[in-house]
C-alpha cells in the first residue's frame, strides 16, 4: 500500500494527477526539466525534483533519473500520465524490480498491446476483427514492408509500432513515394518514442475513428464506460473529442456488440487499470480494431462528464489492490461532453507552434464548463514539448446544449502571448455538418477551412486591432469608474424631497 505518488510527466495531465491524489490524501512528488522550473505542476505538488535539461530525451525519457528520484524520495508508486514513458513496458517493469507500484498496466500487457504489430496479432488470435495490414510480429524491414505493401493495396499507413498520437504516421497512395515516407516514419517514431519499427495497415476511407474507454482491476474485473467520438483530427492529431458518439448514440445494440468486443480485446492481455480501445468504423457500421493505448487519454474527461466515473482516481485505487468500484451494468451515460484541445499553435499559419510569455489568461466558466489545464498568466510556452494549453471541456443535457456551451466557452476564452487554435475552434462548431453530427476522419483537412475566418483578417488589420484595444480599454475603464459622493450630506432623491416638503 503506498500513500506518496511521483507524477512522471508534466503539464495539464501532471496536474490533474496530483489533485486526484490530494483527494485521496496521497503525497504527491513532481519532476522538472529546467524548462519547467515555475510549471503549475511543480508549485502545487508537495516535493519537487529536477531531472535534467528541457529536451524531453535528457529529462522526462530518462527511466533512470526518474527511479532514482523516486527511492530518494521514498516515493511508493509512479504514474506516468500520458506520453514520455506511459507506454514502455521497460519502465514498467523496471519500476515493479525497484519494488515501486506503476499506476498502470502491467509489463507484459504494455508489450503485447504497446507494439503495434503484436498487438493486432493478439486480438486476433481471440476473435477480434481487425483492419487488413501486417500482420506478422516483430520488425519489418523497409524491403519486406515494399514487397508487403501492393497485397495490402494502396492507400495504406504507415505506423510507428511504439507510442501513439499520430508521431510515425505516414499516408501512402503509391509504392513510389513508399521509400521516403517510411524513412520519414521511423525518424519521427525513433525520435519520439525510441523505437523506428514501423508496420503497415490499410487505409479504411471514409471512416470514423471510434474509441472504448477500458477499466480493469487486478482480479481480472473488466468494464467499458462507453465510446467517445474521435474522428475529427488534423494529420492524425485529434482536435476535437466527444461522448457518446452522434454516429452509434441511437444503437444500444451497436455500442454494446462494440463495448463487448473491447472488453474482450483488454481481457486477451490480462489487461489491468485504465486503458482505451480503438477501431475504425466505416458507414455501414463494421468496425475494426486499430490499436489499444495502454495508459490514461487525453480525451478521458468527456467521459468522466457522462458517466460521473473519475478514472484518475480509480487508477490510483485499483494500484492499491482495490477491486472495480463499478460493474457493467451500473454504467450509466448520461448527456453529451464535448472537449475542445486548446494548442499554441496559429490556425492561420498552417498551424504553426507559438511560443512565448503567456501575459494574460481568461479561462471561462459557467455552468458545465470545465478546463483543464497546467499554465497560467506568466508561464512561458516552450518548444520543447506538445503544445497543447488546456482541454475545454462543457457537458450538456443533449448534444444541442453542449455545443452551444462549447460556443459560448470559446468566446470567453482569452490568451494572450501566444496564438491559440481557438479560432479554428470556433469556426468547426458552427459548421452545419459538425452539428449534424456527419463528419469522418478526414473531414478536417478536405471539407473544412477558416477561409470565411480569414477574410476578416483582410483590409485593414492595423485598424481593427486599435479599435479593439480602444473599446477594451474604455470597458476596462467604465467597469474601475467610481462615482464620487455628492457634495451634499445626502443623496439627491432625499434632498429632492426635503425641499418639496419645505415648500408645501
């Protein structure tokens, strides 16, 4: 049983981690590269450690320095969060040989459902559809991958085995173009997650991209807690998450045949703590296995909305040895939650990373609003890590009120310093097919644009920004504004009376 948790990462998710442990009454240990001296996650925890330089690959992907402050600080468990080391199963079981509890699943399922390849193999062999590619264990090398690809037939992806989050992903339309983009591929893996092995899949077009979230206790106690819908992505990022799904929302049979199916691909690996299921649906609603991320998601606040089920703190209790607080039928999805991933990068720059001094910060509130986030006003962007600011997450009765909440959230969103996405944000929520809920992963780069955005960017930007400074600072001034107390002992209202009286 352990009662201080080191966080093994950093930002939003390292944040979000610790509150869940105050909740509990944990001790909690942050680690820090000297990028992130002042990071939130730093001041709110209740020890602090550096780890080294800003690159991620001198610090936070560094399992030794990460262990060794764990035993100096007598730490009992570490959670990795998401990215860095979440998904190693090397870390995993490094930690279970130092006699420190990983919050998470254990080595073995990590490097069964952690690699790609092995991972499709695995849910096969149980039963579980998957989409076409290969589909042989271990490393391919770029001859075998050539000769493999025209029985797959083209377009395929290339995908990096290791890690998730689009890194090591490459669209391939012909076996010309094959060569570079595979060396492209495995660079970015091997730069990302330390590993280049790359494998192919075919590409379903066309399609949604619809994931399960996955709890498991040590006793084999398995439950999903309903899909979220993730098909609206940019180069394989996602951008925008929400549960449940507008395209199986009205099939209880539907989700259920696919929520058993997840449960069944987890259970194939012994699979415990948190996890996530992800396939690939087409229109006609067959669906296939794409990959399981065996560690906590992003995306996993949405489902906590609907189902009023903390995941973080569950992780924390299922590493303790507690069983699952929660069966199947007791899931219950209730509304619709919509989360919006605010990135520093400029929508009107080909979404180019911002970085710099964030000099004001606004975060919105209101009823069914939540952000999640680790910066604050004064914190410094770096370009060292993801970009991702904060997650904007609203929950409404019906889809209907979660959108217009999520409309409303965005206009009362206010960063300055740096560039956001929130003006693509903005301009996705209106559109007519994202509330018709009719939109597949590639509806982002083919059928969507901020053209009619950027035109008011055209003429005279100059002006417009002095206007706008102008009529923010007159606000600002008629808001401090106090009047002064009348010349008179009294107010006007009474002297008005006292003289009528008089002259009666």
């Amino acid at each position: 049983m352990f009662n201080k948790v080191l966080i093994a990462n950093r930002g939003e998710i390292a944040v979000r981690i610790i509150r869940a442990c105050r909740e509990l009454g944990m001790h909690t240990v942050a680690v820090f590269s000297e990028a992130d001296r002042q990071a939130l996650h730093v001041r709110l925890s209740d020890e602090a450690y550096p780890i080294g330089p800003a690159p991620s690959r001198d610090s936070y992907l560094r399992m030794d320095k990460i262990l060794d402050v764990a035993k100096k600080s007598n730490a009992g468990a570490i959670h990795p969060g998401y990215g860095f080391l979440a998904e190693r199963s090397d870390f995993s079981q490094a930690c279970e040989d130092e006699g420190i509890t990983f919050i998470g699943p254990r080595a073995s399922a990590i490097a069964a459902m952690g690699d790609k390849a092995v991972a499709r193999a695995t849910v096969l062999a149980a039963g579980v559809p998957v989409v076409p590619g290969t589909e042989g264990e271990g490393s391919l090398s770029d001859e075998d991958l050539l000769r493999l690809a025209p029985h797959i037939g083209f377009p395929l992806l290339i995908k990096a085995t290791a890690g998730g989050g689009g890194k090591g992903m490459r669209e391939v339309r012909n076996r010309d173009e094959m060569p570079s983009l595979l060396n492209a591929a495995r660079s970015e893996a091997q730069a990302a997650f330390g590993d280049g092995n790359v494998y192919l899949e075919k590409l379903v077009e066309g399609a949604r991209h619809i994931e399960f979230q996955i709890m498991a206790d040590m006793d084999g106690n398995t439950v999903h807690l309903g899909e979220r819908e993730c098909s609206l992505q940019r180069r394989h990022q996602k951008l925008l998450e929400e549960s449940p799904s507008p395209f199986i929302d009205d099939d209880e049979g539907f989700r259920q045949v696919m929520g058993e199916v997840a449960v069944k691909a987890a259970k194939s690996v012994n699979y415990a703590n948190a996890g996530t299921i992800e396939f690939l649906v087409d229109k006609d609603k067959n669906f296939y296995f794409l990959e399981m991320n065996t560690r906590l998601q992003v995306e996993h606040p949405i489902t906590e909305e609907v189902t009023g089920f903390d995941i973080v703190t569950e992780q924390l209790r299922i590493a303790r040895g507690r069983q699952l607080g929660i069966t199947q039928d007791q899931v219950k999805m209730k509304g619709w939650a919509i989360e919006c991933r605010i990135n520093a990068e400029d929508p009107y720059n080909n979404f180019l990373p911002s970085t710099g001094l964030i000099s004001h910060l606004s975060v919105p509130t209101g009823p069914g609003v939540r952000v999640d986030t680790g910066v604050y006003a004064g914190f410094q962007i770096s370009p060292y890590y993801d970009s991702l600011i904060s997650k904007l997450v609203v929950r409404g009765e019906s889809r209907a009120q979660a959108i217009l909440r999520m409309r409303r959230a965005l206009e009362e969103y206010r960063i300055v310093g740096v560039k956001t996405n929130i003006p693509f944000h903005q301009r996705l929520v209106e559109q007519a097919r994202f509330i018709a809920g009719n939109f597949d992963t590639r509806f982002v780069e083919e059928r969507f644009s901020l053209e009619k955005a950027e035109a008011g960017k055209e003429g005279y930007p100059e002006i417009a920004a002095i206007a706008a400074t102008l009529v923010a600072h007159e606000q600002t001034e008629r808001s401090a504004h106090i009047i002064a107390r009348g010349k008179r002992d009294t107010s006007n209202w009474k002297w008005v009376s006292r003289w009528e009286r008089m002259h009666r």
